[in-house]
C-alpha cells in the first residue's frame, strides 16, 4: 500500500510537528506493507536556526523529500509564500505517482488544505492529524480588521478541508467540542503529544539535589516566540517582581522575539537572558541545569482549547513547573502534572505566588510519563493509520 505523508515540518527541524512527524514515520516504518513517501521541508522553522539534511533519502519502505523554502521569516505574508512554494513542489512531486491514501499533519490548515486537494482530486481517502484550529486563533492573532476579512475565506478553506477527511486525529480533548459541533459525521481519534525518549534520558541523568533558592534560581522558557506565547507581555515585569535572585533563561525565536527584546530594554530588566535557538541535545543540557521550567500562551479565547506538546517535555524532565495558561491546559496540568502551578495568563503577580508556590525538589511523575511515551502513542497511532489504509484504501 502507498501512503502519501505531508508535514511541513519534519526532522532535523525544530518545532513540535518536526518532533511529532518523526517519531511517527518511525513507527509506520515498521509496517512492511507500507510504502511510505514523506514530502516536507528544509529546516526553516527559525531564520536563526539552519541545520543539514538532505533534499532527498531512503530509509527502507520510506522516502524522504525535503523542499527548500525561500528565505523567510515569521510574518503572515511570508509564511503564506512559503506554504505557496510547498504547496507547487508538491504537486510536482506526486504528478506521475499513485497513492492509496494521503496523511496531512496540520497546525496552520493549509497543509491539511493541500492533502484535501490530493485526496479529492484523486479520489483517495483523508487521513488529518490536527494540532490546531487556525480559524479560531486568527481573530486574536491578527489586526481586527484583517481578522474581519480573513475568517470567512479561511472558515471556506476549513469547512472544504475537513469535510473531505475519513478520519481526524485532534491532539488535544480540548478540539472536541468545536470539532464534533461542526463536523460530527467524522471518525474522531485521540492521539496526543507526548514525551520523547532522549527527554526521559535526560531527565534520569538529572542533577537530583534540591536547588538552594538563597543562591539564586534560574527560570527557563525554551521554544517559539511569538504572538501565541506572547512572552513580550509577561516576562519583563514577571522578572522585575520576582527580584533579582531569579534570572530568566528564552532559548529561541519567533515573530515577537524583538519585541521581548525591547520591552526588557524599555523596563531595564537586567535578570533576563535572551537566547538562540538550539538543537535537542543541547536542549536537553539546558532543562537540567534550570531549577524551573517556565510556559505561558496569550490570553486568547482559542487557546483555551490547546494543550502544548511543550507541557510533555517539562513533564519529563521532573523540574517544577510555572505555567501561564487557561482553558484545557490549566485543566490538564493540575490533574496530570504534580508540582506545577498554574496562573492566569498576563498576570504578573499571580505568576509570582505561583513561583514561590513551587517545590524544588525533581518529581519523577512517573505514571505520567508511563501514560505519555511519545513511542507508545505514536506505535497506536501508526497501526491506527495503517488499518485506515487498509479498510478505506481498498474501498476508493
């Protein structure tokens, strides 16, 4: 059977779909019956951030194409040209092929998009795996009137889409009720994010004494940033507040990392390091030696219904964890993650008696991690897309 793979994103980029996407072709390269052709990009998820890979590879039953992107950075109007460049190499690729089903993993729609268009034009069936919903987010991500002229088009864009998939994968519980109150006749599966092995290495080879808080803590965020995290409205006064025997660690880049950049000028914060972007294993060498493990999402009413694969990694690593999130997140945290704390995003001093709430000591949350194997849910995940080709591939 052969099974047309699209992520955006994929190994040895830096972003959770290049994470996610890999640990699955993993698992379904295990099926031999599989033929497996994966079409994605160039490591482009940060201008700040290049490593090598090869356009094209073979690694048994699976094929690797990797498109290179023209050089872009975090803007809509740059995105929507690079998704243009994905979406025309694509078609080139897979013009002489033959395909029994297509999977589209999607955070953005518009990869989704494009394997509806696939999947219709060649009467093939639909498998989405969605880990977000772009057309909620947008009316709080863009300028109002923008959002007032760009919901309707991508609304369009979303009812085509979905309604052309078989089956749907939402990464979060928190997608249910939007999804089943506008698309209820889909076959709905729950496969979530989860944890990495190099994570829980990490973490079993972490320094176990319990910081001193007298001599100083280190506070870190590591990931994108941008609008959605919108740490630019957080982290300056947050640091302030907490006195200068706290020091703040942002490891990455995005769309809003300038405007973190002059907010801490503006405010003369002096506890805050701004970092680049670095690979996974070094990563991994930054989480040990943090004594707290910092998240935080905009206050915007579509993030009340995302559950960040970046919780999954903190959990791992045993650290305590401050978290400025609401909605599903909260949820989640409070009743799977111990010795996290929870505040309402943007508040600053609530961020502050939820630090000093935390325990320092490493918690090894194992039923968590027990529950959360990246490798155990993507092994479901890869034998439930393989008995999708199978029972929807040969009724096409």
């Amino acid at each position: 059977m052969k099974l047309l793979v699209l992520s955006f994103y994929f190994q040895p980029d830096l972003c959770a779909g290049s994470f996610r996407s890999t640990a699955l072709i993993d698992q379904l390269q295990k099926f031999e019956e599989l033929d497996i052709d994966v079409i994605t990009t160039l490591p482009n998820r940060y201008a700040s951030f290049s490593s090598t890979a090869k356009e094209q590879e073979s690694l048994g039953n699976v094929t690797v194409h990797r498109i290179c992107l023209p050089t872009h950075k975090s803007g809509m109007l740059d995105q929507a040209k690079a998704f243009y460049h994905y979406y025309s190499k694509v078609a080139r690729l897979i013009k002489a092929k033959e395909y029994d089903a297509v999977y589209a993993t999607s955070s953005r729609l518009f990869t989704a998009f494009l394997g509806a268009r696939i999947s219709r034009s060649r009467n093939i069936p639909l498998y989405l795996d969605v880990r977000d919903i772009f057309v909620d987010t947008i009316k709080d991500v863009l300028p109002a009137k923008l959002a007032f002229v760009a919901k309707p088009i991508f609304s369009l864009v979303e009812r085509y889409t979905f309604s052309c998939a078989q089956r749907i994968n939402l990464v979060s519980k928190g997608f249910e009720g939007y999804f089943k109150q506008r698309y209820s006749a889909i076959d709905y599966r729950w496969f979530t994010n989860g944890i990495d092995e190099m994570f829980l290495e990490g973490r079993d080879s972490a320094v176990q004494q319990k910081p001193d808080s007298a001599n100083g803590l280190t506070v870190l965020y590591a990931g994108n940033i941008g609008e959605g995290q919108g740490l630019h409205a957080i982290v300056p006064q947050l640091a302030s507040l907490s006195g200068d025997n706290v020091t703040f660690r942002i490891i990455g880049d995005g769309g809003r990392k300038e405007a973190l950049v002059q907010a801490l000028r503006q405010e003369n914060v002096g506890n805050v390091e701004v970092l680049q972007p670095v690979k996974r294993e070094s990563l991994i060498d930054e989480y040990k030696k943090a004594d707290i493990l910092f998240l935080h999402l905009n206050d915007y009413s579509a993030f009340k219904k995302v559950l960040p694969s970046k919780i999954f990694e903190y959990a791992a690593m045993g650290k305590p964890i401050l978290a400025g999130v609401s909605g599903y997140a909260a949820e989640f945290l409070v009743s799977e993650v111990p010795n996290s704390a929870v505040f309402y995003p943007g508040d600053c001093h609530q961020a502050v008696a939820a630090l000093k709430s935390l325990d320092l000591e490493l918690a090894p949350r194992k039923e968590f991690v027990e529950r959360y194997r990246r490798s155990t849910i993507m092994s479901d995940m890869a034998s439930d897309i393989v008995s999708f080709v199978n029972e929807e591939g040969g009724v096409h």
